[in-house]
C-alpha cells in the first residue's frame, strides 16, 4: 500500500520547484484544469520521473506526450514501499480509471477461461468471469465439499479453439454436464453416451472423480509427459484387474492426448523439462500504424513451451498510440511491456508460471533489466505464495537472449506476433484486409523501407494513335484516393502510336507538380509518391526509369506489371518478379493497375465522343447548342441544312435572319475547303 500522497500544481512545477517530490518509487498522476485524470505512471525514482516531462517541455519526440505536458494543471504522487507495489498499484489504477493518455494494453473484451469450480463433482465449463461463486451443487449429496478452491485455465484469446479443447475433454475425460440433476432415481443421457460418469447416482467414487479432473488439469497445463505416465499406469492396473472396459477408456485417453501433442509444434531445448515463456513484440513504426492498424500499435504474442512443446500461444493486442519499434527511442515500449506481463500473469494459476521468460531487450540491456526487475519479483511472488513456505521453487529467471537456440527462437516468435499483428488488424472487408496485408509483403518483395503509405500508377490509352491521354490513379494505404486522380491529354505522340514516348510525356509533366524535382513549375505541389507502378513491361518501365531521371524523381522506387502473365518488372533486372497467384501484394497491384485503366479508358472514350459529336456547325457566332441541335432535328444533317434557303432556316429552323445567312456563308466556305483541290 502506499505510504504518503501529496499534490503540486502545474506552476510550481514549471518554476522548478519540486522540492516536495521524494527520490521515492511510486505512482504518480497527472490532471487537468477540470480536474480530469489525464495520466497515470510509475517510477522507480519519482523526482527524476516528473521532473522529466517539464525539463523537455517542448523536445518531446512524442506529439502525444507534448501535448500531455500542455494539459497539466497539477499532479499527485503515491510513495510505495517499493518498485513492484508501484508497478501493481499503477495497473490497478489505469484499470479503475481509463486515463486517456495511458496506452490501452489489452482489448476491453474478456478472455474465455476454462473453469473447475469448488464444489463436489464439479463440471469443466468455459467462463468469461473470473472468480465466480460455487455454483450447481448436487443436492442431498453425502460427499463433504471440496477444500480445494476454484481451478482456473487459461485466458484463451481464440474461443473457438477453447471450445474444441473442451469438446475434447468432455469426450475423452467424462465429468458431470448438468449443474442439477435431471432424474432422482436413474442418470440421463449423458451416463448412457459415455459423457457422464454418474456422480448424481454415485455411480463414481470421489476419489475416482478427482482422479479424472487431476488428468484433466495436467492436460490444461501442458503436463503431458506426467499426464501420459499416469493413464499408462493406470491402464497398465485397469488390465492386471481384468476391467477391460476401463482400461479401453483410459487407452482412448492416451490416443487422444498422443495426437493432441502430435498437432503441437516441436521446440528442440538443450533441457527439454524447462518450461519457458517467450514473448514477442511486433510493434510498427508510428507512420505505418495510423495507417493500417485502426489504433492498434501492435501486438505481444506469449508462446507457452512445456516438455519441449508449444503448448499455448496467446496474442495481446496493444492500443493507443505507437510504441516507436523502428525509431531510436524505445523508452515507451519498455515502459509498457513489463505492465502488461504483470497484467497478464496476474490472471494466470501460480503452477502454471514457467520456469524462465524470453524477452527482447531491444539493444538496451541495461534499461531493460532495470525496467523488467519488478516483473521478475513480482512473479516469483506469486509462484513462491503458491507453493508454500516448505516448497520454495526455484527462481524464475527472465532472460534477454542475445545468440543460440534461444535467441532463434525469441525471433521465430517475434516473426509469428508480426503475422498475428496482420490477422488482429479491424477491417471492414476482404479487400481492405488484402490492401493492408499486402502493403506490408509489397515492401518486403520490392526492399522498400517501409509499407508505400501512396502509390501513383499510370497507364496510356489511345485508339491508333488518336486522342492519346495518361491517366494518373492515386492509392492511400492501400485504398483509392478518387480526389488525388490526375488525366494528361498528350500531345508529342498524337496522330502516331507510341506507348514508350507518351509515358515519357506523362511523368514529366507529372514532375512539374512535384517539389523535389528541378522542373517544378512553382504551383502547388502534388504529395510525392512511395512507389511509381506503370501499366506495362520493361519497355515502359525503362521509359519511365529515364522521364523520373530527367526529372530527378530517380531517387523514388518504380515498379511496372505487365498484364499477359502479370509480371513485375523492377529497374536493372531482366528477369521479373513472379508473385502467386494468391499473393496480397499482387492483388494490391492489380487492383492500383484495373483502376488506372479504368480511369485512362474513360476519359479516352469521352474525348472520341467529344470528336464523333463536333460537325460544321461549332464554332459559328450566334448558333448555340440548342439552335444547332434544333437545326439537326428538323433538317437531319449538315448537308441538308446548307442546301435550304435563309427563308427556310428562319421559319422551319426558327434563326434569326442575321444568324441564318452566317450559317449559309459558313458551311459554304467548308465545303468549299474540303473540296480535293
């Protein structure tokens, strides 16, 4: 509990007088002028803490945390007895509260558990509530309840695999299903199916029963080895006795635990009986998570090893802001990871704790053990409450691996948290998830830096030649920014067909938008592009490679894709990229090339409309749209209407006399202008 509170206001602060705050580990709070909690934090040395965030004030990396800075009105302070207390207290209190610039560790929904509660004969249930009162006792049992308490497993982040875990007990481990019994003098249905033992007829010892739901237990922590040599034993008596039936039983038991650790991923330790915990982050750099994530800054995913087998693998979304994975600051994450574990292992039963956790160290050893030591107590705690002051455990130790099975398999991890990162990313449909994904494995494909938050691709349209025009899309993390599409009617290459000129034409007039490039015209620039894509093969790509040169844009990625067998083709290798079929990255392709000749076919087809439609009659004075398709309608054709009299164009095509002998004069001279001299 904490030892002593105190509060300071914002101006005293900023005067440097922080003569109150001890050179203590606790809890501090931030608050605004409305008195709304803003923030909430932990120290281990509470003066060096807060005196921080006003001695920056204003070369803060983090927008965020300026603006928190800005906000404080004053700030209260808890002292605890130590950094563990702190770090305990600080999560109770960002629960209570919600402060809302505290980065939201986990989703609001709650896991589904599995769950043996204290009562006799009791059921094997899944549950979202932890800790919940006895409930379904048998009525008019003889047995005494049961001392041991309330058995919790999990949290399981995929309800449906905890679902089918628990189909498979029910099949395998039977265990009463109904909370009371349906018959007094005869079990249901279950007994007769074999998915009940009949403890509401004691047809089943209590001793029988608790032997089922310790296989049980040992099944749900991973146990196996210890599981598979207790029902080998037990078969192994079953047999000697001659109960048959039994034994078959226990043998379909040990079947069904043999292909459930069959199914499971093999890991190779040097001490296959080490259980271990390792955890992998896979948070994104800031400009890519508002980008694709939907508020979420990343993931930690913790992959449970017992006896040499993954046994568990639980995904933790992180929310809020990013946590700045790819910059040089990673203060926030190793602020924010060691809560979360507590967060996490705070719900978890105390044997089932590992022997050793496996974390990144983030190429900051130092601060890292400094920020993980209360983890570290915190969960030896907790293992050494459990197993009693005669059984002491062995110390947990938490790990920062550097080379050796153990570092390859804290990458392995990381790599499978930034897959699982993909798959908790919200969307609302199929292409949105495709976009998102496929940014991500465009840039991995073509060695881009990072995920291009705007691609540009062009394609030419034209009919022989004839009314050549580019068309210039525009993609936004992975989605069409319709305001962003640009069209150019070309004019170098019209009236003679020539793809490789007009996409030259195309990009240097887009340079002249461009601000990085010398042939910028001044005007208001159109944002620059991660990545060109143009609608073609090497031919094209070479014209754009030498217009984006010329231009000095040769400095951003370009790519072109060719439609026969859809190829990517990149600058200084002959042979292209061939993606599957099924490749998110080609589907974003495609999708940025399907809309540029789209675009570029349209705008085409309403120039040869615009032409199709233009006759003698435009551009004479005094014959609008209206007179001239009046004209039309009533004499049918240009033709016709030269060969009537100015009479007749003022009564039957209702033009003043004025406008009439202009039409006559006019289409006399045109056809005396299309006469073959």
């Amino acid at each position: 509990m904490p030892v002593c509170t105190s509060l300071i206001t914002q101006p005293s602060l900023l005067k440097g007088q922080l003569a109150g705050v001890p050179h203590r580990p606790g809890v501090y709070r931030y608050y605004d002028a409305d008195n709304l909690l803003l923030y909430v934090g932990k120290a281990k040395d509470l003066k060096k803490r807060v005196s921080s965030y006003f001695q920056r004030q204003g070369k803060h990396e983090s927008i965020k945390t300026e603006i928190l800075v800005s906000r404080i009105a004053r700030l209260d302070f808890l002292v605890t007895a130590n950094e563990t207390e702190a770090l305990l207290l600080e999560i109770n209190l960002i629960k209570a509260h919600k402060p809302p610039y505290n980065i939201s560790l986990r989703d609001d929904k709650r896991y589904p558990w599995i769950c043996i509660p204290n009562e006799p004969f009791p059921r094997v249930f899944l549950t979202r509530r932890r800790f919940l009162p006895a409930k379904g006792s048998l009525k008019n049992s003889a047995a005494e309840p049961k001392k041991n308490k309330t058995r919790y497993y999990g949290p399981y982040t995929d309800a449906q695999a905890a679902r089918q875990l628990l189909h498979m007990i029910r099949q395998y481990f039977p265990v009463r299903q109904r909370r009371t019994p349906l018959f007094t003098d005869r079990p249901c249905m279950n007994y007769s199916i074999g998915l009940c033992p009949g403890p509401c007829q004691y047809l089943i010892t209590e001793a029988a029963y608790e032997q089922t739901l310790q296989q049980i237990g040992a099944l749900l922590k991973g146990n196996h080895g210890a599981l598979l040599a207790m029902l080998s034993a037990e078969m192994k008596t079953a047999s000697e006795a001659k109960n048959y039936e039994w034994a078959a039983q226990l043998r379909d038991r040990y079947r069904a635990v043999e292909k459930l650790l069959g199914e499971q991923q093999r890991v190779s330790l040097e001490d296959a009986s080490l259980s271990m915990d390792v955890i992998g982050v896979a948070p994104l750099p800031s400009n890519t998570v508002s980008a694709f994530s939907n508020n979420h800054s990343g993931l930690v995913l913790i992959s449970s090893i017992r006896e040499g087998r993954v046994v568990r693998v639980r995904p933790f979304p992180l929310e809020g802001e990013a946590l700045g994975a790819n910059t040089d600051d990673l203060t926030g994450l190793l602020e924010a990871l060691p809560r979360l574990l507590v967060d996490i292992y705070e719900d978890d039963d105390a044997d089932s704790l590992p022997d050793e956790v496996l974390i990144p160290d983030f190429n900051n050893e130092s601060f890292a053990n400094e920020a993980f030591t209360p983890l570290a107590i915190f969960l030896n705690q907790k293992r050494n409450a459990a197993a009693g002051a005669s059984k002491k455990r062995a110390a947990l130790n938490i790990i920062f691996p550097k080379r050796g099975t153990k570092k390859e398999l804290l990458d392995r991890v990381a790599a499978q948290a930034y897959e699982q990162w993909l798959s908790v990313v919200s969307v609302s449909d199929d292409a949105s998830w495709k976009a998102t994904d496929g940014l991500v494995e465009l840039a991995r494909t073509l060695g881009l830096p990072k995920p291009p938050a705007r691609m540009e691709c062009y394609d030419i349209s034209h009919v022989q030649g004839s009314h050549t025009v580019a068309s210039m899309v525009v993609f936004e993390n992975g989605k069409p920014h319709k305001a962003e599409y640009r069209r150019f009617n070309l004019k170098t290459t019209e009236g003679k067909p020539d793809d490789f000129t007009s996409m030259r034409e195309a990009l240097l007039r887009r340079a002249t938008h461009c601000q990085e490039s010398p042939l910028w015209d001044g005007k208001t620039p159109w944002p620059t592009p991660s990545v060109f894509v143009i609608d073609g093969g090497k031919g094209q790509l070479s014209s754009a490679v030498e217009a984006l040169t010329e231009a000095g844009l040769g400095h951003i990625p370009v790519v072109s894709l060719a439609k026969r067998l859809e190829e990517v083709f990149t600058p200084g290798n002959s042979q292209p990229i061939v993606l599957p079929r099924n490749s998110a990255a080609l589907f974003v392709l495609q999708q940025l090339r399907d809309e540029a000749h789209r675009f570029a076919i349209t705008h085409h087809r309403k120039r040869r409309g615009v032409a199709a439609t233009q006759s003698a009659l435009d551009g004479i004075k005094g014959l609008g749209d209206k007179r001239k398709q009046h004209l039309l309608n009533t004499f049918g054709s240009v033709a016709t209407i030269a060969q009537q009299s100015e009479k007749n164009l003022v009564s039957a095509g209702k033009l003043p006399p004025s406008v009439a002998r202009t039409v006559l004069l006019s289409l006399s001279s045109h056809q005396k202008s299309d006469t073959p001299g």
